[in-house]
C-alpha cells in the first residue's frame, strides 16, 4: 500500500522539479559555457556548444514528459480492444476510426503482420485496416514533441492533420481499388481463437508504472540517436555553406519534394533520429514543406515495413500501397510550400 | 510445463525465449519450452501482438517483454 501512494507521489515531485529545470535553461546554458567552461562570447565554436548544451535538456525534457503522458493514455488501448471498435463500421468512418487509433494504440512494426491478420479475420475492411497500418507509424509522439519544440505548435498541429488525412484517404482509396485479390491467398484462411487472453483491468498506479516503463524503454532507445542528432545540428550551426541544400532542394525547384521522398524510402529510422535532420536541412535553406515529406516518407514509407508485408501481401499490393502513400506525401509537400508555412 | 514463445524474429521476441529458458533453470521446474514462428500457428492463439507466451495452451503475455520478476510470477501462478 505504502508503494502504491508511493508512485502516485512520484510524478507530482518529478512534475515540479521538471517545471523548474525547464524555466531556467537558458540560465543554466549560459552559467555552463560561460562560467563554468569559460568560453569567449561570440565565436562560431562557443555558439555551437551553447546551442548543444541548451537544447539537449530541452529536448530531453520534452521527450520524457510526452512519452511518459503517452504511455498513460496508452494503458487504455490495446489492438483487441481497436479491434473490436472497428468490427462492423462503415468504410468511412471505419477510416477515421482506424487513424485515429493508430495514434493512440501501442503499436510496434515487428507485429504488424499478426495485427493485420487479426483485423482481416475479424472481418475488418482491408482498407480501414491500411489506415490504421499508416496511421501508426507515420503520426509519432516522439516525432510529434520534437517538431513542437523546435518549430513550434502550429507545425506540430499540421503534421498530425496532415498525417491523419493521409492514413484515412489512402486507406479509403485502398478499399476502393478492391485490391483484395492482391492479397497472398492464406490469409483469409487464417481462424484465430478470440477467447485468448482476459485483459486485466489496471489501477492507476499499474498505468503510472506503464507511464515509467515507457519512458525507460524509449528514451533509452533514442536518447543517443538525440544527442547525435543535435551534435550534428550544433556543429551545422555557422559551418556548413548556408545555401548550399538551399540551392538544391530550396524552394524554386519543383522537384525538391518527390526527390526528399525518393531518398526518404531507404532511409530507415525512427522518428526520434530524424527529426534533428530535418532541423539542419530546414536551416539551410529547405523548405518546411520538403523537410515535413522527408520525415513522413522515412517514418511512414520504410523499406524494412514493406519487406515484412510481403509475407501477406502480393507485389502489385504494395507497389499500389507506397504509390499512394507517396502521393500523399508529395501532396502535402506541394501544399505547404505553396502556402510558404 | 509446456511453454510457448510465439514470435515471428523481432529483436524482443528473441529476448523473451533467452529470458524464458533463464528464468524456467533458476525455478528448477521441468518444462519444455518451444519457440513457434510459423505466423498461422501464432494467430491461432489470437495473439496479435508479438512477442507472446504460452503456459500449458494458455495465453499469458502479449506484446510486451517483461521483467524478470513478473514472469517468474506469470510462470509461477500458470
């Protein structure tokens, strides 16, 4: 009983230590780099270093909150439960659905396969299944937070509409191709045995513990991939000729968007890793809107994801699948360098 | 005891069969412990999120690698 009050406790004190460091750190930047290491004001070198020393907290702390509030929200959901809201809905409203679930279902790509097998089985349209399948990946917190805090709330908030309408129309138009002759033929063969597991029901101390856990797990996935990333972005700060990506992928040339996508699709990474990259090209001179598809195209359009589908579905399935996805992608591209956010 | 580790090759389902034979050898119980990755078999025990334990044809654990501790109860309370 004594730990249960315990770890109710726990995020309150954590909470206002948080509010503190948070409130301060340009403060405690400046008293790092100036006084503590003594460095001269205004060199390239000093600005760079105080630029990695006030964002990495920065960054950090944002990442913990959210993933920890995430986490939370997350002991709510679970893929039987989607599962079961999305049997029997409307091809529509399926889709929305299913977007929106993607977001707030704990989901990893590793089981993306038996989650698909599931929904069909259930008897799920594959369409409102694709939109969950984009939505997942595609729409991140990590990467959700991290666009937040570097180009404020307004990019943040149009990365998750632009997502979500991407995962509903491609998933509708998916369902409208009747692309389900394009599915490896066993699977609609696949019987699960739905009485599998009881869900327990959880108290909040169980779901704060779950808010623990995640944090522990995914910021010590990513933290290293952060540091790096910021590294990278501290070091481009003043060395690397400005105009340089400006010149290629910049906003006069048409072509900077399908070509970020282009080069997306191999890349592999998790939204944490990439985000830092998008911030450099972005001050070099790349547009938003070719800097959002870059990101969506890497996140949402993996090749490691596509090779792991094949096992259920056939080529012509997947080649319509990216096909789409990209165009959405694209799309939002165009939109937001025309709309010059 | 018949235990199952149903997972398709992830990284956390490899984990959870090391895992498992550590924690069956420290309680000293007899169990065979079988690793199923044939995708059909796993649905068939309506398990859609990997990785996944089976104790005597029950489904006990899904979707998540657990510590050592809880499967030690899982195994204990199967």
């Amino acid at each position: 009983m004594r730990d249960r009050f315990k770890i109710l406790l726990w995020p309150f004190v954590l909470l206002a230590l948080w509010i503190l460091i948070y409130n301060n750190l340009h403060e405690i930047a400046d008293l790092v780099v100036y006084r503590l290491m003594g460095l001269k004001e205004g060199t390239h070198l000093t600005e760079s270093i105080w630029f990695f020393i006030f964002e990495v907290p920065k960054v950090m702390l944002l990442l913990v909150l959210i993933v920890f509030i995430v986490g939370v929200i997350r002991s709510w959901f679970s893929a039987e439960k989607t599962r079961k809201a999305l049997e029997g809905k409307s091809l529509f409203a399926g889709n929305v659905m299913a977007s929106v679930l993607g977001i707030l279902t704990p989901f990893c790509s590793c089981s993306a396969i038996p989650l698909f097998l599931g929904f069909v089985e259930a008897g799920i349209p594959i369409g409102v299944t694709f939109s969950f399948l984009i939505a997942a990946p595609l729409i991140n917190e990590v990467a959700l937070i991290l666009l937040a805090g570097l180009f404020g709330w307004k990019v943040a908030v149009i990365y998750v509409v632009t997502g979500l309408t991407i995962a509903i129309v491609s998933g509708f138009v998916i369902e409208k191709l009747k692309l389900q002759k394009y599915v490896a033929d066993w699977v609609f063969q696949v019987k699960a045995n739905h009485a599998a597991m009881e869900e327990q029901e959880l108290t909040l101390a169980d779901r704060i513990q779950v808010g623990f856990d995640t944090v522990k797990e995914i910021v010590g996935k990513i933290w290293i991939y952060i540091l790096i990333g910021i590294a990278v972005g501290a070091g481009a700060h003043g060395y690397v000729p400005e105009d340089y990506l400006a010149r290629i992928m910049g906003e006069g040339s048409w072509y900077a968007v399908p070509l970020a996508i282009l080069l997306g699709v191999p890349l592999y990474s998790n939204a944490a890793g990439i985000i830092p990259i998008v911030a450099v090209l972005m001050e070099k001179g790349v547009t938003l809107g070719t800097a959002l598809a870059f990101m969506m195209s890497v996140i949402g359009l993996s090749l490691p994801e596509i090779i792991i589908l094949k096992k259920v579905l056939k080529w012509q399935f997947i080649a319509i699948f990216v096909a789409i996805v990209a165009t959405g992608i694209t799309m939002v591209g165009f939109l937001f360098n025309l709309l010059h956010l | 005891m018949e235990i199952k580790v149903l997972g398709t090759g992830c990284a956390k389902c490899k984990k959870l069969e090391e895992l498992t034979r550590n924690v069956v050898a420290e309680m000293g119980v007899e169990a065979t412990i079988e690793k199923v990755e044939d995708i059909y078999k796993i649905m068939q025990f309506g398990v859609m999120r990997t990785p996944g334990l089976v104790v005597n044809g029950k489904v006990v654990l899904s979707g998540k690698l657990p510590g050592t501790s809880e499967l030690k109860e899982l195994l204990e309370n199967a």
